[in-house]
C-alpha cells in the first residue's frame, strides 16, 4: 500500500494483535477495516480492570497500623519539632 501523503510504500507492523500500515518517511500511521474496533474494544477491557482493581481496594478494610504514616506528617515538619537547648537562645527572634 502506497502512502497517501507522500506515495512511499508503507510497512505492515502488528502490535498487540493490530495491524498497522506505517510509512517510514512521514511516519504516517493507517489502520485497517475493523482494526480500530479492535483497540477500543481493548481499551474498554483495560479500563474495566482498572476500575474493579479500584473498586477491590476500595472495599478493603481499614487495619489499624494504617493511620500510622499520618501521624508521621508532624515529625516532618519544622514547626512541630521538639526544641533543642542551644536553639533556646535565639527564640527571641521569633
């Protein structure tokens, strides 16, 4: 099959089952009767198993050393830190 843009003879490729007509000049990309089907419908699939893995996770109960990493946030943070002595003495700058 010659490439409608720039009439070079185009590659068949077949990628997860699909087959595509590229050229190598332009790197136009040309699907066949049905082949776009084919990726919508596996995209459908894909999207489907995302949303039950999401669902799935969702239903998962709580445990209870899950609420751990919260409490961690204020370690992290230099307004919540323990003071030390030597830093004491230039708290008359706040």
């Amino acid at each position: 099959m010659l490439c409608p843009h720039c009439t070079t003879q185009m590659q068949e490729l077949t990628k997860t089952g699909v087959l595509l007509d590229v050229c190598p000049d332009c790197k136009g990309t040309w699907l066949d009767r049905g082949e776009l089907e084919k990726i919508l419908t596996r995209a459908r699939e894909v999207e489907r198993e995302w949303e039950d893995e999401r669902a799935r996770l969702e239903r998962r109960p709580r445990r209870v050393d899950d609420d751990y990493d919260d409490d961690r946030r204020y370690a992290e943070d230099p307004r919540y830190r323990k003071k030390r002595r030597w830093t004491e003495i230039f708290d008359i700058f706040d």
